[in-house]
C-alpha cells in the first residue's frame, strides 16, 4: 500500500550535501571519532551533534569552554583530514535521477563543507555540482543560523517563501525553517525534526517544471 504523498510548489530549491543527497557518513563517523577520543569525550555523544553543522561550531557545542580559535584550528585539519578520505562517499539512493531532473531549473547547493570538500564528496558521489554553492567560506554562522539558506535564495533571485529546502540534519532544518523556507527532510534522521514533509530517501522524490516556470515536488513518505 501507497502512502498518499504530499505536493508542494516553489520556484527553487535549497540542497544541503551530506546525508541529503551524498552519503559521507562512514568518513565524518570516522574522523570524528578520532577526534572525540583525542578529547577524550565519548565517540556515540559526539555523533549525535556532529551533523549538519561547521566543525567549529559542533567543536563549541561538545567543548563550550574552548577557545573559538582552538576550534576554528581544529576545524582546518577535520576539513583536510575529511577532503582526503573519501572511502565509502556515495550518492544517497534515488539522487543521481534526482539531480538529474534538476538540470536548468533553479537550485544549489547549501552546504556547511567548504569548496574543497563539497568537490571532493560530490566527485566521489557521481554528482554535478551545481552551479550555485554556499560553502562555509561564504557564510558567517553555522546552520542552524538560515544565513546560508538565505544565501542561496538572493543568489538565485528568489524570495524565501519561494524556495524549497532538502535538509537530513536537525540543525539543518532548523536553518531552514528558520529562513521562512518549507523544508523536506531526507533519511533517517530528519524524521523526528519536523520537516515540512519527510520521505526515507530521494527515490521518493519527484521533480517536474510547469510551463511558468514553477516546480512541483511529489514526495512519498514511504511505501
């Protein structure tokens, strides 16, 4: 039996990278614990908040009495360490189709990765990177701040109420939703998040242009 899926309208779309569209969580798993036990914090805790934001910012979350400059420094080697290791990065399943369908309609990529990582990962992946990108050098606060979403909205010429974000992470949602944006969440993760509509990966996801240039999306939320 058919779950009844949900429709939604925009005029863009917001796509965050890792665990929404590409699979990178052997590596992040990896690296960071490496790093919770070099700090000697339990490896299962810090996982729990290592997804969706900057490393720096997760950093301050797991170490609050840290120095910022620590974690900023901490955060340069975590993203050279990550770039390198692309062992196990795969599409999430349903996204090459998915990005795909996207080829000439309005969207990007809104990631906490920098360049070079959002490269890296997205290579590994098969993927096209889009032409429009927000990496953390183009942003001033880590999701769950909407700066990056919003971003990403100017860039493309459009008005928050008019663009769609794809988000797995709880602070991505929580950016999204927070930049006035209606948010599908993808896998496992989004679901206790309260995205504005959920679906376990992006094979449940459709994507289809209307003559004036609106998008409509179909997402099914299981089967």
């Amino acid at each position: 039996m058919t779950a009844t899926p949900t429709t939604l309208t925009a005029r863009a779309l917001l796509l965050d990278m890792d665990g929404t569209i590409v699979n990178s969580d052997a590596v992040v798993e990896r690296c960071w614990r490496r790093w919770a036990v070099e700090h000697g914090l339990d490896p299962e805790e810090a996982l729990k908040v290592v997804h969706g934001r900057q490393g720096y910012a997760t950093m301050a979350v797991l170490l609050p009495d840290r120095p910022m400059e620590q974690n900023l420094a901490d955060n340069r080697v975590m993203l050279a360490e990550e770039t390198a290791d692309t062992d196990g990065v795969v599409p999430v399943p349903g996204a090459p189709a998915f990005m795909a369908s996207l080829a000439g309609l309005p969207h990007a990529l809104v990631t906490s990765a920098n360049e070079p990582l959002a490269q890296a990962r997205m290579g590994a992946a098969g993927l096209p990177v889009p032409a429009v990108r927000v990496t953390a050098e183009r942003v001033g606060a880590s999701k769950p701040d909407p700066e990056g979403f919003l971003k990403g909205a100017a860039e493309l010429g459009f008005a928050p109420a008019d663009c769609v974000v794809f988000e797995d992470s709880e602070a991505g949602i929580q950016a999204g939703l927070a930049a006035g944006m209606r948010v599908v969440g993808i896998g496992p993760r989004a679901a206790a998040h309260n995205p504005t509509a959920y679906a376990p990966d992006l094979t449940h996801v459709t994507v289809t242009a209307t003559p004036k240039g609106n998008l409509t999306l179909t997402i099914t939320p299981h089967a």
